[in-house]
C-alpha cells in the first residue's frame, strides 16, 4: 500500500513538471510572437525609417563641365570621368586591420591613413584620393574595405595642350574655372550640381539610387572664334623665331578684319595645361592681353592718318629729315641714317622718327591724341578674357613739346598686341573700329568710322610700299598676296628709369591680302639677344609665314600676280628671303 501510494505521489510530481514546463514554454511563444508583431507590424515602418536612415544618404551630382571647341568645330577642352576614394572615417577607424591594403592601394603609409581619420574623425565624409581613372578606383572599391567607397567627378582634359594654354587657361581639382576662358565662361561652361538619395551597403557603397532630391543641369559647350590650324602655325613659328634669336618671349594675335574673332592668339613660352606641375607663376599669363610695350614705329601709320585727315598734307608733301637727328628743347630725337628730304609716303616707308615727329608737330596736339585713342590705345579692348591690361595714354593735359614728338613714332604710349592688332584691323577695313571677340560670330560686324575711308586707302598704298624691296619690311612680303604693314623696333624700358641700351622688342603689324583685307597680325618678340633685332629682320619673317599659312589654309585667293605691278619673294623650302 505504501508503494502504491508513494508512485502515486511521484507520477503526480512528473504531470506537474511538465504542465510546468509546457507553460514556460507557451508563455515564451507568446513573448517572442507578440514581440514579433510588434516587430513586424506595430513597429516596423518606424524601425525601417530608421534602418534606411543608417544607409541612406543625400550625396552631390556632379554636373558635367561644358566642351570648348574651336570655330571648326575641333576639341580644345573636355571634361572626362574620373573617380574620387573617399571615406566615412568613423566606420573605417573601426576597420584598422585593413589601413595596410588601403594605403599599399592609394600609395600612402598607414601613418598618413591614421593621421587623416584621427584630425577628421568627426567628418561624415572625407576624400583619400582624388582624380583617379575609373579602373583603378574600382580596383579600390572592391578590396572591400568598410567606409571606403568612390564618388565619380570629372577631370578637364586639352587636346591641343600648350598650344591652346594661354587662351582656354585651366580647372582646379574641382573643375572649376581659374584662368583664361576657363575663368571668363566659368558659369556657362560649369553647369548646376544636383543631388540624389541613395541607399549604401555596410561597406559604404551605392546600391540603389532612391530618389533625385535636385537635377543636375549639365555645363553649356561653347564654340570659341580660334581657328586651331592657324593657331598651330602660330605657335610653331614664334617658338622658332624665339630660339633662332634667342628671344626672351614672343606673342602674336591674328583677327579677322570683318567680325573682330580672334583667330589665332599664341604666346611663347608657353605651358600645358594638362600637367599641373607645369602650371606655375609667369608661364600662365597671357602675354597677348596682359604684358604692354611701346608700339614704336608701328603707331606711324595713324600720326601720318591725322595729317592726312587735317587737309594740310597729302603723300607728296616734303618732309625735311636732315641730318638725321632733330632737337626739341634739349632733347635729341634720331634716325638710323640721315635719309634728307622725304615726302610723308617716304616717312611712313623709311621709318624716319624725325619726319613723323616734324609732321606732329605741325598740328594740335588734340589731333593726334584723339587719332590715337579712337582706334582704341588707352583702353582695354573689352575681350572676354582675364588680366586685360588697358595700356597707357598720357592725358592730354600733360603733354609737353617733347611728349607730343616720341609720341608721334610710338614712345611714350604703351599698348598690348591684342590693342595693336585692333587698331591695325581699323587699317585694314577701311577705317571701321570693331569690337573684338573669342567668341565664335557668324556674318560680319557692324563698326564705327574712326578715320576717312580716303586716307585709309592712301596709308595702306603707303604700307604696302613698306613691305616692298624700297620699305623695312620686304621680309614679310608673301609669294602672290599682296601685303600691307609696318615694322617696330623699341628698346625695352628699364625698370630702374629709362630704357635699356642694346636690350628691343622687335614687332610687325600687318594684314592681307590688300585687295580685300582679311586678316590682321601682329608679332611681337621679346628681347631677342642674336645678331639681329630690327623688326625687319625677326618679327616680319614669323609674320610672312604665319599669314601665308592662314591664307591658305582659308583659301583665300592669291590677289598678286605678274601683272599686278607689286614685286613677289618666292619662297624654297620654306627659307624666309633674304634681308
């Protein structure tokens, strides 16, 4: 009875232990079911809006840079893809065991890792490199490594490089505009950044683009007036002429006479864009509308204009030069040789100083100062590039005797080549100041009439006889074109006072062809230490060949021949004629 009633007992503790435990365990399913709907229905658009915040992010759109082209349509500037490695530095400062691969993959020591996450650890992102090509990114990208991921950005590329360098100038790391047109169109080449939600991975990386917060606006392209072709002449002739007479520099500047373009704007030296290292000090600035010089004899042509203007002169008035040096007060003004009487066509082909200074003299000071500033010396051209200086035209209100005399042959005054070349297209369209541009025109632009087509007509028939075997510039004469100009040669101003003796710049202005002007050049050559430094004999060459080429390459017509009484040098093999 006693054990009957003791496995009673026993089989009754059993039952209540495992109602025990059956209970425990309901009581647990419905714990962990209630919190799994609490999860999964009561909680879980708040628990997903906060999932998604840890991963979604609002990030840039990087607007895509505007082309530049030349007026023929050729690439000067172009923006290519690239990528950006950055980082969330708290996420990758928990991910230590990874800076060795990172920084062997960006080529940096672990130290410089370290140091960048610990002076920026409070930073949601920062960049680790930048500029790199796609495939080396990706290769980053897919070490794997937590909070490193890539951005794509864009980099400006130059076709042309240093050809191009002073005009187009260049982008920063961000590609935003700092020099030459880069700078000037900056808002229309640079575009609008945008900005999207996206979602990332643990690792940082893009998987899903959610939702566009802003659109991104790309940059505008812009065709500029250069003509590429001529430009390339351009700038392989003053790299020749500067190493032939070992020229501290040389610039030329080439316009189309009917609208104003810029055709050709080159510089030497020169930089390439394309490598930031070269991109330094002096070698960026655009010598053709920043640095100003003394025009010298290259201003004759407009002193001999206001004379012919007055009524008191024609080509045929004489002019006494003799004996070659003329004072006024205690000052001396001299020629290279004592060239005795001249008519005033004589003055303009001999380049007498003396003969172009007696014919100022003869008339109001007003007169020349108002020829010269109409066909804009002393003001900036208006040309949409950075750093245009506006050159130097001393009031009229300070002129003495001796002022209005160097004036009269180009001392005293200072121009950029840019400035002369437009005053030389006033020349060569019958009179007709235009404005001037680097922006691509189409038809011909309207000007305003600063000098008498008549007396025009007779300084070009003057400046076409200068490029003659009886002129300064028979160099710049071009085999079957009729040409037109005028040579200079300036000595170089000394920074302490005065000028510098046996240190020039030498220069020729001109256009052709005569018939039926086309183009306007100006050459410009710094300080040439060779044997020679008459504008004759070192810019006119470069002119000779840089104009012929655009002639050609523009298919324009040969307006010279046996026939046409004006004498033609031939050139062989490229030689320049002789002096």
């Amino acid at each position: 009875m006693r054990k009957t009633a003791a496995g009673k007992k026993s089989g009754q503790c059993f039952r209540q232990r495992q109602w025990l435990v059956l209970a425990l365990l309901t009581a647990g399913m419905v714990v962990l079911l209630g919190r799994a709907y609490q999860v999964q229905v009561l909680d879980s658009a708040r628990l997903r809006a906060e999932g998604e915040a840890r991963q979604l992010r609002s990030v840039a759109v990087k607007p895509v840079r505007g082309k530049i082209t030349d007026r023929n349509g050729e690439i000067l500037a172009v923006s290519t893809p690239l990528d950006a490695i950055w980082a969330h530095p708290a996420t990758l400062s928990e991910a230590q065991a990874d800076w060795p691969r990172l920084a062997q993959a960006l080529r940096l020591s672990v130290d410089h890792v370290s140091s960048l996450l610990g002076h920026y650890q409070n930073r949601e992102f920062i960049y680790l490199q930048r500029r790199l090509p796609p495939a080396e990114a990706r290769r980053i990208e897919q070490l794997g490594i937590p909070g490193v991921a890539t951005l794509r950005e864009y980099g400006r590329f130059y076709p042309a490089g240093p050809i191009t360098g002073h005009v187009l100038g260049f982008t920063d790391v961000d590609d935003s505009g700092q020099e030459g047109i880069e700078r000037s169109f900056d808002n229309h080449l640079a575009g609008i950044e945008g900005r999207k939600r996206v979602l990332r991975d643990r690792l940082g990386r893009v998987i899903e683009d959610v939702e566009s917060i802003h659109p991104v606006y790309h940059g505008r392209d812009l065709q500029l007036s250069l003509d590429l072709r001529v430009q390339v002449s351009a700038r392989r002739h003053l790299a020749n002429i500067t190493r032939q007479h070992r020229a501290a520099g040389a610039s030329a500047v080439m316009l189309d006479v009917r609208t104003g373009e810029v055709l050709a704007m080159a510089n030497v030296p020169d930089f390439n864009p394309n490598n930031r290292a070269d991109i330094s000090g002096d070698r960026f600035r655009n010598r053709a509308v920043t640095d100003q010089f003394e025009p010298g004899s290259t201003i004759k042509p407009f002193t001999l204009s206001m004379a012919l203007a007055s009524g008191q002169f024609t080509p045929q008035t004489p002019i006494s030069t003799s004996p070659g040096i003329h004072y006024i007060g205690r000052r001396s003004i001299r020629d290279i040789h004592n060239y005795g009487d001249l008519t005033l066509s004589g003055v303009l082909i001999k380049s007498s100083n003396i003969g172009a200074a007696k014919i100022a003299m003869k008339l109001a000071p007003e007169k020349l100062f108002q020829v010269l500033s109409s066909v804009g010396f002393g003001r900036p051209s208006g040309i949409e590039l950075p750093g245009e200086q506006s050159g130097s035209l001393l009031k009229r209100e300070r002129w003495r005797p001796i002022e209005h005399a160097t004036l009269a042959y180009g001392y005293g005054l200072s121009a950029t080549p840019l400035q002369l070349a437009r005053a030389y297209a006033v020349l060569a369209s019958g009179g007709l100041l235009r404005p001037v541009t680097i922006h691509r025109r189409s038809g011909e632009t309207s000007g305003q009439r600063v000098l008498p087509t008549a007396v025009v007509q007779q300084i070009t028939d003057m400046l076409e006889r200068v490029v003659s075997p009886e002129g300064t510039a028979r160099r710049a004469a071009i085999a079957a074109y009729r040409v037109a100009g005028k040579t200079g040669t300036v000595h170089k101003i000394d920074p302490a006072g005065g000028y510098l003796e046996d240190r020039y710049q030498s220069l020729f202005a001109g256009f052709a062809p005569v018939s039926d002007p086309r183009f306007v050049l100006v050459v410009v050559v710094d300080d040439p230490r060779g044997d020679k430094h008459y504008g004759g004999e070192v810019a006119a060459p470069a002119f000779a060949h840089i104009m012929a080429d655009a002639l050609r390459l523009h298919g324009i017509r040969p307006d010279a021949g046996p026939d046409s009484g004006v004498q033609v040098v031939a050139r062989a093999n490229g030689q320049e004629p002789g002096a």
